[in-house]
C-alpha cells in the first residue's frame, strides 16, 4: 500500500488506539527549554513521577537569555530564576541540558538539528509552536503544550488525532534576490493562515529538491503560520549528508550508518502515495515578499501596494482596517520606501549560518544607515563560533551591526532585546503580531535576512536587488 512520509512515520509511532479515537505516538526524541518545561516538572513531583526516558530528552535555554551580556547572575532576576530551575530540574532527572557554557547553547529549533537529535523518519516534540522546523529533516515535528510537555516527560508518548496530509509543490527557478523566506511568505499569502488547519504540509518540487536543509527549516518553521499542525520535506541524499558527523546520529562509515540512512530513505513519500490536497505554485511567481500587517498571511511583493479596503471581502476588510492603522500605513500606499527604526537578523526562522553568511556577502562594504538600530543574533553557540572563525561577524560589525551572543533575542522580547514605543522593525522573524516584539504599540514587518540588511542600510524598506545590484 503506497503511503506518505506522515502515514509512514505515525504508522511506525503509533502505540494504539485510545478510547476517546485519538492515538498514543511514541515520541523519538523530546526538546524542553525553560519556559514551558517548570510547570511540567512541577506537575510531574506532585503525582510523585520522574523522566521516564531521560536520555531522550535534550534541554537548551534560548529565549530569556540575554544576548549582549551572558554573564551571571542575569540582569532580569525572572531569567536567572528560570535558567536556574530548568538546571536543577535536568540534574534531577538525568537530562542532557547545553548550557550557556557548553558551547552548543541555542534557540531549541536550532540546537536539535545541530547535535543530530533531529532523525528522518522520527517523532519530535517541543513545548514551543515553531517545532514544525523539524521537519525539514524529514521528522514529524509537533509544538506542544504544557501538559503535554508533562505527559510526554511521563510517558514519552503523545496523544493526538490524525492529520489530513496537504502536498505544496514549488516548481521552477527562483528569481536572483527571492529566498526561502520568500516561498514561505507567498504560500501563507496564497493559502491563508487557517488553510493548514487539520493537516501536516509537505513541501516538494524543483525548488524544495534544490533547497539546502537550512532553506528547508526555514520554511518548515513557519508551517504553523500558515494553521499547519507540522510540515515536512521527505528526507533525499541532502538530508543524509547534513546528518553525517551530527554527534546523536549514527557514525558514518559504519555499518549502522548504513543500515540508518537506509531506514530513513524508507520513509520517504511513495511517487503515487494519494495526498488530501495538493498545490502547485510556480517559483517564478514569488518576489522578494514583506509582511504589511499583524499576521504573516498580510504580506505582498515588495513592488506591491498595500490592498485598498473597499476591494477586500467583509471578512478581511475589518482586519486590514486594524492593521493598517497599528501599523501606521495608508491603503493603496506602496510598502517600499517605509521608514524603519530597527532591524532584526536572527530567530529560529532565520539565525543560521547559511542565512549569515549570504547576508554578509553582501554586506561587506556597506554601512548602517544613521539612526537605524541593527542586531544580528546568531542562532546558536555553534552558528556563532563558525561566524567568527569565517570572518561573517566582524563584516556585520564593520557594517554596523551589533553582533549578539546565541538566542530567540527580538523575536519575541522575553529578554531585553525589544521595540520601544512604536518603533518599526524589519525582521528575519516568524511573527508580527501586536505587542510580538515588546512593546504594545511596536511595528514588525517580516522579511528574508537579505531584505532586513537592505533596510538597515537604506534606513527604511527596500528591495534587496536594487540595494545590492542582484540581477
């Protein structure tokens, strides 16, 4: 019977069938990080539980971290409370944690990856929305709540219903200056940020073919933006070769290497497996692509112009309406050419070393533009180090960027990295909700890590191509 990579991978996981019709899955491999993880520990002393699997489960701290002194105790007494109780906790319990001194710390979606804890073909769970990431490595990744972070540091199982299966084929040639981010971007404008509700996307064509594992995670990351419960991309030769020499992966040259990449290729989609839905998407379509609103799904090319109200249906109108005047534009305006006060390369979505190094070649030679604050944040300790050693970070500081230690840092503003007042951010992000970046009145618009540079340059929103002669 030809199936997909989803009904392969649950069908491997699944333990049975529960009374309510959901399935138990057995969980691979379990992230925690220290904000949704205390309450889960807390839960698990109270009925007198420990780790069931501890050697399956792999801490980091990534989002309360501070990224311009990491020096201990923390300035916010909050994050040094949480750092702490995330260490007692994996000292208790036996779990592997990278800590701010391992030199492997990390934003959570980063770190798996990295170490090789993220396998074709397994189940992944985090406490934290954007663990969809995962799967770009060809897993079935889930964000998780809280006490379903208990349930699976009890039992090391999930309980969950099945997903319809949605195929997002992205056939043809990217035009020079359009990047992952952008496809990302232009399948949430096209479908919506509901349309994945019920399924798991996965992501194919020429172009996905084409993409290095990274690209692949950055569209994964935002799966979830656009209502999907997880997205994936069937596991290829790329994969393997991203996998060898990860420390958690099976060592190449072996034996169990081979018989590993042979199971991982297994679970790869059949040619004729039947798909729930499937979207075709022509590469040459997409632009450089910005967001406008308050939701991922309101973005347009950048040589677009914001929608008029009057010619969006009632059920987008009111919420354009609220947008446009959070967002301080007006309708019918172009987006280029918009001021922006802060940019921000860095966050789960767009903090890797692909990312960085793209980005500060073209950089070199460039400046900040007078009064735009930048920040690039490495996604990781490692990322960090191989910056450093490439020469990546000293062009971003040469250019005037301030370069940042390893974490979430503006994505979400749960550290000192935030917006004041109603500052606008052009930022490598996942989100721009209100309020997403630290302050209630703070404006985010969403762009590759290349746009973001444009505009730091340029001092206000720019097309990349033009910035820096891309052709």
């Amino acid at each position: 019977m030809v199936k997909t990579l989803f009904e392969k991978v649950w069908d491997a996981h699944a333990l049975r069938r529960l009374p309510d019709g959901r399935t138990q899955l057995f969980v691979a491999a379990h992230l925690i990080h220290e904000v949704t993880s205390p309450q889960a520990f807390g839960m698990l002393r109270d009925l007198g539980l420990r780790v069931r699997y501890p050697e399956r489960t792999f801490a980091t701290v990534d989002h309360i971290v501070p990224t311009l002194d990491q020096k201990e105790p923390f300035a916010d007494p909050m994050a040094q409370a949480m750092i702490n109780e995330l260490r007692k906790n994996c000292v208790e319990q036996g779990i592997r944690f990278f800590d701010i001194a391992s030199g492997c710390q990390g934003i959570v979606h980063m770190v798996g990856p990295e170490q090789g804890i993220t396998q074709p073909g397994s189940t992944l769970v985090c406490g934290d929305s954007h663990t969809a990431t995962h799967g770009a490595l060809g897993a079935l990744a889930f964000g998780i709540g809280t006490s379903q972070v208990r349930d699976v540091l009890a039992t090391q199982t999930l309980a969950m219903s099945k997903l319809k299966v949605r195929r997002i084929n992205v056939n043809g040639a990217l035009r020079t200056g359009v990047y992952a981010k952008d496809v990302i971007l232009h399948i949430i404008r096209l479908l919506g940020i509901n349309a994945g509700l019920g399924y798991a996307y996965e992501y194919g064509g020429s172009v996905f073919d084409q993409f290095s594992c990274e690209e692949r995670m950055t569209v994964c990351n935002m799966s979830i933006e656009g209502g999907a419960r997880c997205g994936y991309v069937n596991p290829d030769e790329t994969t393997f070769a991203w996998m060898k020499g990860r420390p958690f992966a099976p060592k190449s040259g072996t034996a169990e290497w081979d018989t590993a990449v042979a199971r991982w290729r297994s679970f790869a989609s059949d040619p004729d497996a039947p798909y729930d839905d499937v979207v075709d998407i022509a590469a040459e379509n997409i632009q450089p692509t910005v967001t406008w609103g308050i939701h991922p799904g309101q973005s347009l090319g950048i040589n677009e112009r914001l929608p008029l109200l009057d010619a969006l249906r009632n059920g987008e109108r009111e919420t354009a309406t609220e947008a446009l005047r959070h967002m301080k534009l007006r309708e019918g305006a172009p987006i280029k050419g918009t001021p922006v006060n802060t940019a921000f390369i860095g966050s789960c979505t767009n903090g890797r070393l692909t990312d960085l190094r793209e980005t500060a070649r073209l950089v070199k030679g460039h400046s900040v533009r007078s009064g735009v604050r930048a920040l690039v944040v490495p996604g990781s300790q490692i990322v960090a180090a191989q910056c450093e050693r490439e020469g990546i970070a000293q062009t971003f500081r040469d250019a005037g960027f301030e370069w940042r230690h390893a974490g979430c840092s503006m994505c979400l503003a749960m550290n000192a990295d935030r917006l004041h007042g109603d500052e606008l951010c052009a930022s490598s992000s996942n989100r721009n909700f209100k309020g997403r970046q630290g302050s209630p009145i703070g404006r985010t618009v969403l762009m590759s890590p290349v746009m973001v540079a444009a505009a730091a340059l340029t001092g206000q929103i720019s097309d990349a191509r033009e910035v820096f002669g891309l052709k």
